[in-house]
C-alpha cells in the first residue's frame, strides 16, 4: 500500500472575469503622464491589482492612452493604487510589484471618451504559501414533487455542493525568487483572495484546482477537485512571536468534481508546439 504526505497537494486558481464590461469615462484630467498614472469612475470594487483588462473605446476610434499605441483597445495588467489610481504593465509579475519605473509610459487624451473595461483573467496560477487546506463534498436532497420526469430522474440523487478553508502564509508581494510554474505563469498571493471578499460590483469568486496529490513527473497519478468557489470568510492572524497567518474559507458554486489523471490538455502543432491564444496562454482541448 502506497501512503505519501501533504506536501504533494497543491491550489491553483484563476481569477474570474467581469461578468459584463465595466463602461466608463476616460477624461484627460485623469491622466497624469508624469507618474504614469491615470483613474477612471467606478473602477473601485471591480479592479484589482494583477487582473489583465482590455481596454477598447466605444464607438472604435483609436484609443489615447498609452504612448506609441495607435489602436482602438490594449490589454495590459494593472496595478491599483490606494486611492484607485491606475497603472499598466506587461506582465503580471510587474503589476504585483507595482513600480513606476516598471509602468507602462501614458499620453494624456485630447479629449474625453468613452471607454470598455473587461477583465481578461484565463491563466491558472499557483496560490504561493498555502499550508493546509480541506474541502468537504455534501449531497443535498432535492424536493422532487413539482419536477417533470425528465428533471426528476436527473435531480433524484440529490445535488452535490462543497464548501472548504484553506491557512496560508501571508504574502502580498512578488520576488523574482518566487518560482515559475507549469502554468506558464507567476505564482498566486493569498493577498488577492483577501481582497476578494471586499469586491462590490464583480463578486467574490475563482475558478480552483485543489490537488490532494500532485506528481509533476507522472500526471496520471493525480487527484484533484475542481470547483468554482466563492470566498464566504477570511481571517488574518498577527501574532508577534510567529509568521503572519491568513485563513480563508469558501464554498462552490454549481459542479464540483473530484478527477484523476492530468488536467486539461492544450492544442498542439505538428512539432508539438502550444498554438497560443491572443493574450499568449495555451489553447485548451476543451476550447475548440
């Protein structure tokens, strides 16, 4: 009989996307080329520092925003200040640290415009300084009377939900020691499922993979749930003596699966090269 520890399990998550497009005003007085900074109405309680938006005007004309970009939209991460101020960079790595220097370099419009904002987030991401985490599967018994034939046999074992917590260390700022992984992107930070709670206008969910075992070198041997979760409790330990400690607590929201073997496989080439998608992530078997 095989047994293994705990440290083969592992969470990674994708930041949901807006449900719709956050539709603002970008006048020139919001932009401030001298700190590479620029803010928008309505952004607070739907923008979080490290989504990738697009940017797109309305009506199709070019869009005056960046310096030595002449197209009507871009998609960049951003970076969020305190008091809602806004920048870009080009990569998620770069928006976490948030340096000016890093920013990308604004032009102040010649006039104001109507602007689309859409979050853009497709890439899983390894959550850094997870250590423990549980879930717990429930089938919940389903009133059948009033159900047709055709729902009652699909309802009659009852719907499953889950609902589970996660300790992790807590960690809010990228290092380049942090390692890279086979998600082809930077690690995740508790940080942002803290913020998550206090969104307003997009919610409190992410998509999770919550390895109970995971083997880089033989995938097939992989267990996993997988679940849409919403963030229902978060609580931050400060203790003097000991590291600075986060728990946060969710439940799903619709299917949660419990599978084996590897995850979503990605569209090859003949040379079995990745066929990327515009924003540069893999295209997935499922997607086509």
């Amino acid at each position: 009989m095989g047994v293994y520890f705990g440290q083969a399990g592992e969470i990674a998550l994708k930041r949901d996307a807006l449900q719709s497009a956050l539709q603002t005003k970008l006048d020139p007085f919001d932009v401030t080329t001298a700190t590479k900074r620029f803010s928008v109405d309505h952004s607070s309680g739907s923008l979080l520092t490290g989504d990738e938006v697009e940017i797109e005007t309305v009506d199709g004309s070019e869009l005056e925003l960046v310096s030595g970009h002449n197209y009507p939209d871009i998609k960049k991460f951003i970076n969020v200040d305190p008091v809602g101020g806004i920048r870009l960079y080009n990569s998620f790595a770069l928006a976490i640290e948030g340096l000016q220097a890093n920013a990308l370099t604004l032009v102040t419009p010649s006039a104001a415009k109507d602007i689309l904002i859409r979050t853009k987030n497709e890439r899983y991401r390894h959550v850094a300084g997870v250590k423990d985490f549980e879930m717990t599967t429930t089938r919940e018994q389903v009133d059948l009377t009033n159900l047709g034939d055709e729902f009652r046999n699909q309802y009659e074992a009852g719907l499953i939900s889950g609902q589970g917590s996660m300790t992790c260390i807590w960690e809010h700022r990228y290092y380049d020691s942090d390692r890279y992984n086979e998600y082809g992107s930077e690690s995740e930070f508790p940080f942002y499922l803290a913020q998550l709670i206090v969104r307003t206008q997009q919610g409190s969910d992410f998509d999770g993979l919550f390895y109970i075992y995971k083997n880089s070198n033989r995938a097939k041997d992989n267990v996993f749930y997988e679940a849409n979760c919403i963030i229902t409790n978060v609580a931050v330990t400060v203790s003097a003596a000991e590291v600075v400690e986060t728990r946060i607590e969710f439940i799903t929201n619709g299917v949660i699966s419990l599978k084996t073997g590897e995850t979503a496989g990605f569209l090859l080439q003949e040379n079995a090269d990745k066929i990327l998608q515009e924003n540069e992530s893999p295209i997935l078997l499922e997607q086509v």
